[in-house]
C-alpha cells in the first residue's frame, strides 16, 4: 500500500483465500487484517469485501500548500514573553487528543495490573525503570526515531521535564554555562537555572541552531537543542548543523541535550531521525515523553544515557524521585508490546493532519491580517507573528478572558531581541472547535467583542 502497488479503493483477498494462498493459519491473517482496519490502511464494506482505504494513512500524509498569510503592513515585529494558560480550553499547547484516546483499552489494562501486583510490584522499584517497559521504550525508539539504544541505557522519568532537570544535577554544576536555543521551551530554561547554570542564548533559523554563533562562545559545557521540531518555531535542524553540532561536541569535550518532545507528528515527510542516533562518539543525552502522544497525566518520559553517565544519572534519579509509579510502567510494557502504541500513533497522524488544517484554514480565513503564520510542518502547535506593534501578553490576557488559552512566542525569547507572536494548540480540538476558536481570536485582535 506504501508503495502504491496495492492502490486506494483496490479490493483485496479474502482472508480465507490469502491463508490458502500462502499455505499458513488464518489466525495470524485475520490478526493483520484486524491491525490494518484499525491503523486505517483498509476499509471493510458489508456484503461487499475489504479494500484499500482511499486514504491510505501514510501515503495520504501529505499538507496541503500552506496558506502563507501576511500581515497587513507587512512587517514582522520583534518583541516579549508569557505563560501557558492551564485547562482544557482552544488553543492550549502540548495537549493531546484526550477524546482520541482508546481509554475502554487502556482501562482494561491498568486494572487487570492492578489487580495482579505482587508485594514485589508495591516494594521500591528499579530507579532505572522496569525491565519490560524500557525494553519495549528501546526497540520502539531504534525502529522509530533511529535511536541508539538499549535497555540498559534507557532510564524512566516521571515526565521531560523530569528528565531535563536530571540532565542539569548531573551535566551542569553551579556557574557552568549552558547554551540553549533562542527562542526556546521555557521549561528547559528553569531546568538549567534551578541548577545554577549560566544561560547563553543562541539564535536559530529555518535550518535550526546556529552552530557558528555557538562556537563563538568559551566554555560552554553543555548545548540544549530541539533539533526535529524547534520549540516553538517549528523548524527542523539541517543534516549539516546536526554534523556540525555533533562535531563542536566533541572538540569541546561538551554535551548536547536533545530534547525529542512531539517528532512523531510530523505533516509534510516521514518523521526525521534523531540526532543522538548520528552520534558516533557518545555525547548527547536523549529526552523523551510520553505526554505528548499519550496524555500528560501519565507522567512516564525517558532518558538515553551515554554509557560513561549511566552511573551519575542512576545516583541523580534515585535523590531525585527514587522512581516512577510500578502500575502505569506495567501497562505501558504491555501497550507498546501488544502493538497498542503504534496503531495509535498511526492513527492520530491523520486525525492531528485534519485538525492541523482545519486551525490553517480558519486563520486564514478569520485573522490573516493581523498574524503570520511561521511554520506548521510538524508537532501539535502553529507558530505566528502578530502584525504591527501588537503585545503578545495583552492579547493573551485578552483570550483567557473569552475563554481561549494563549502562549506568547515572545515568552520564549531570552535575549534582548523578542518577537510578538502567539503559539497556538490544535491537537486536542476537533475541527469544529477550532474554526469557532479562530473566530473569537479574530474578535480578540480586532479588540472587539462578538
């Protein structure tokens, strides 16, 4: 189907007849036709017979011509920063389809562990996770991400954010400098502080971090980057500055935080692999989470440790929350064993592909006089560019006040130099939802009241 040999709307064999055909059980046939009706490569019709979907997920993954909007005078202000505001209201960043999510599925899981735990399971755990979860988190990542990884360099977290604040107790001592993208995800900036680290902000572009910028800089001792979808412009880091990051690296004796938060959604081509898996000389630390493609509450992230670490972040974990809850990692191992995690995925890059275009089409159509969008190739969130000398934080103020949730791009800025500008959510609105929430923003730039 991948490959087109099998075309959309194409009918295909009978369960019964492709057993036959290929000498084998019909038991392991059905279990693959079963997976490819839920993923959505095939489509049954009563009295009729299975076929090719006419959207074949992959193939159909594809965005439309972005609608490029542009401000009314045609500038692009610099500017300031703000909070994400919390709840389950439009526009709310990193939130996932809740309704989406196979929660009868996940139920049943949870409570036939909960009622399996042994006085083992309600015991301390492994500060490194358990076994089974973190084989299963392994093998995910090295077909997926093109990680290099093993179990026993992969470390649970209870969260990202978890797992930056561990990469800082055990990267970065007090007064050590740490460069970080600039713009940048808030959250890592308060890892890096908490710790005592000195910030150095480097810019970005539309190929990623600037390299030569930061190896302008003296002793940097370690580089924080979101190279597969920069938070929060979007853009992905060029196969060159990945080269080249990884090999300032390993001149300065110096360590890349890859923080990998949302690249499984990705609109325009397959997802991009990870930079750890390019790194031949073990320097960079992997982050990862689960918040994004499964739901925040959760609180299940991950580490991949270079094995001259393994032992330093072993002992930070276990000061840090000793380990994370045994019940949620036991029916985790078994959701990505069972295939449960990757048909859900399948199915969300299609679902979050609509919602993507439904949020374009109504800025579009509603504010493109008053804001840019930057970039929308990947992940759960647009970013923009307000026109004029609009404040980003009064017109979040505003929102919050009509029942929208708003992040100000400027927030993310560290240096002197802001951009105004608005992060927006899509992934856990429906389409309908979302067009009525560009309409309101609409009101809300023009100052007005529906």
């Amino acid at each position: 189907i991948l490959d087109g040999l099998l075309r959309p709307g194409q009918r295909v064999p009978s369960t019964r007849v492709l057993a036959i055909e290929l000498g084998m059980s019909r038991l392991p046939v059905l279990t693959a036709y079963e997976q490819l009706l839920h993923e959505g490569y095939l489509e049954g019709r009563v009295g009729s017979g299975t076929y090719v979907c006419a959207a074949a997920p992959d193939t159909r993954l594809r965005a439309k011509a972005r609608v490029e909007m542009h401000p009314a005078d045609g500038k692009r202000t610099q500017v300031t920063p703000g909070r994400s505001e919390g709840g389950v209201r439009p526009f709310r960043m990193s939130l996932p389809a809740l309704d989406e999510f196979p929660q009868p599925l996940w139920g049943r899981i949870v409570a036939r562990y909960a009622h399996r735990l042994t006085p083992a399971h309600l015991a301390y755990g492994d500060p490194a996770g358990l076994a089974p979860l973190r084989l299963a988190i392994a093998a995910h990542l090295r077909t997926a991400r093109a990680v290099n990884c093993e179990a026993d360099n992969l470390l649970v977290t209870s969260g990202s954010q978890a797992g930056l604040r561990l990469s800082a107790a055990v990267l970065l001592a007090r007064g050590d400098r740490v460069a970080i993208e600039d713009p940048s995800y808030p959250g890592a900036r308060t890892a890096f502080t908490a710790a005592g680290a000195e910030l150095v902000p480097i810019p970005v572009d539309e190929e990623g971090l600037d390299v030569a910028a930061l190896a302008r800089h003296q002793r940097i001792r370690a580089v924080y980057v979101t190279p597969s979808h920069q938070y929060p412009l979007g853009f992905s880091m060029s196969a060159t500055r990945r080269l080249a990051l990884l090999d300032w690296a390993a001149r300065h004796d110096a360590w890349i935080i890859e923080d990998d938060y949302d690249s499984e959604y990705r609109y325009v081509s397959r997802p991009l692999g990870a930079l750890q898996g390019m790194d031949a000389r073990n320097r960079t630390v992997y982050v990862g989470t689960f918040s994004k493609v499964l739901y925040p509450s959760l609180r299940v992230g991950y580490l991949v440790v270079p094995p001259s670490l393994w032992e330093s972040f072993l002992d930070a974990r276990e000061a840090l929350d000793v380990f994370s809850p045994t019940l949620y990692q036991l029916a985790l191992a078994e959701f990505l064993d069972e295939g449960h995690f990757a048909r859900h995925l399948r199915r969300m890059r299609t679902i979050y592909q609509r919602r993507r275009e439904a949020l374009l089409e109504g800025l579009a159509e509603n504010c493109g006089d008053r804001l840019t969008v930057l970039n929308a190739d990947a992940g759960l969130h647009v970013a923009t560019i307000l026109s004029g000398n609009s404040d980003d934080r009064a017109i979040v103020r505003r929102m919050t006040a009509r029942g929208l949730a708003g992040t100000t791009l400027s927030g993310c800025f560290i240096g002197p130099v802001r951009t105004n500008g608005l992060l927006l959510g899509f992934g856990g609105f429906d389409e309908h939802t979302l067009i009525d929430a560009t309409r309101t923003l609409a009101e809300v730039l023009n100052n007005r009241r529906g």
